[in-house]
C-alpha cells in the first residue's frame, strides 16, 4: 500500500484519534528560528502541527500528498493548505524561517526531499522532524496491550518505521545539530479513545485489512480486566522524539 493511501482512507479518524504535540514544542521551535514569518509543514495530515504553528509563526504553508488528509485539516485563515509531495514543490527559493515534518519524516525519500528543504529554507533557517512511538499506560496494561495487539500486528510494520523507533539516529542531516529539549508527550484518555488511537496506526490498519478488526474486540475485553472501568481515564506517556538543524551559512566579507 503506499503512503498517500495508507493514510487516506481513515483521515476522519486520523484527525479525531491522533493526539495533540506538546506546547513546549512549538514554543522551541518559534525561539531557534531566525524569524517567525512563515513555516512549512510537511506532511502535514489533517493540520495539527500547522494549527499550533499559527500561535508562533505568523504565516503557515501546509501540505500532503493526500488529498482526503486535507479535506479534513483544521482551517485557519492563517494556514494555506495544498495537496504536494514534500519531495517537489512550487515553494520559492529562501522562503521559509522553519520546514518540520511531524510523525512522517521515515516516509520520505531522502535523496529527494533534503535537497528541497535546503532549496527552501532561509540562511540560518531550521529543519525539525518530531514522533512518537510507544505508548505507556502502566505494566499491567502495557503487558496486555504487548500480547493481544502489538504482538498481532507486528508482521505489518512497514520497514520505514524501524527510522523512528529508533529516534531517527541513523538519519543524516545535512544541517547543523541543533540542541533539542526533553519534551514529555502525555495524553489522559480512556479505554476506547485510547484504542481508537491504536486503530490510527499503520500496522493496524494493514492487519485489519488482512485479517479483520476480531482482535481488537479481543484485546477490549482483556485490557478492561486491567484498565478498570472502560470510562476511566488514565495517563498515558508517548515515548517522543525530536531532531533539528539549521541551514548554516558562510558570512563573507
């Protein structure tokens, strides 16, 4: 399946299911840019990176490869959406104080896209992709949800996501390392928005598809043994990632 599909056909679950980045993000963001005109969003989903964005940046590109993605994005008059691949687009030369990709950047054609972002980024300009990966309830729970659903849809893992698993540490980039903050991604939820989320991944999806949504149902009623009350709400810690750079440019004189 490819990436513009894989992520298309549920984008109202996407945008409903995902959570939201942490405040501390964007406002790292906002400080290390050279300015806070415009920023592009890559990749963007349904907008909700480019929907924090606007509180720092005056002006937001957004754009996807998914044309249904963006039929659901959260609209904003500071925000231009497009459909486009982050790999080529029709962005002039230097525009951009910030380019960021969130939970997407293991998708990406490297060979394509890093030339783009350098045509595109300002001098001193700043790169930044951030993820997520494993959520964390508590032993009991995170046992449960090892056995009944991880453990199903383990076989249908696209190779691309081992990148982020591993906090993008074998990603070169070709900026300048920025220091980056330890922001903790925390979301309180109960049992259904929780699986609701587990539905969102792309794993999950390729099971479904393959085998049908039994499992899930299964793995409900195990982890209500755990949960306690299906209308609890319980914390739970996202395992986050961040990596940024800069366009660093030589001063002449």
């Amino acid at each position: 399946m490819k990436t513009h599909t894989l992520f298309s056909d549920k984008s109202d679950l996407y945008e409903s299911a995902r959570p939201h980045y942490p405040e501390a993000l964007f406002e790292y963001l906002a400080k290390v840019a050279p300015s806070t005109l415009l920023a592009w969003d890559c990749a963007c989903g349904n907008g909700q990176a480019a929907h924090s964005l606007v509180h720092y940046f005056e002006q937001v590109e957004a754009t996807d490869v998914s044309s249904e993605q963006i039929s659901n994005a959260k609209l904003n008059p500071k925000i231009t959406y497009s459909v486009s691949a982050s790999e080529s687009t029709s962005f002039a030369d230097s525009s951009f104080d910030l380019v960021c990709v969130a939970q997407a950047l293991h998708w990406f054609d490297f060979d394509a896209y890093w030339p783009e972002v350098r045509r595109v980024l300002k001098p001193n300009g700043v790169f930044a992709a951030w993820g997520y990966t494993w959520p964390s309830v508590g032993l009991a729970v995170d046992k449960v949800f090892k056995e009944s659903i991880l453990n199903v849809i383990e076989p249908y893992w696209a190779s691309q996501n081992r990148l982020l698993w591993e906090h993008y540490e074998s990603i070169e980039l070709p900026f300048s390392r920025l220091s980056t903050p330890e922001i903790r991604m925390q979301v309180n939820w109960n049992l259904d928005e929780f699986l609701s989320f587990v539905r969102t991944f792309s794993a999950s999806r390729r099971c479904v598809d393959d085998i049908g949504d039994g499992f899930l149902h299964e793995a409900r009623e195990e982890l209500i043994k755990v949960w306690g009350s299906e209308t609890t709400n319980r914390l739970i810690e996202l395992d986050f990632v961040l990596i940024a750079g800069k366009l660093e440019t030589k001063q002449t004189i």
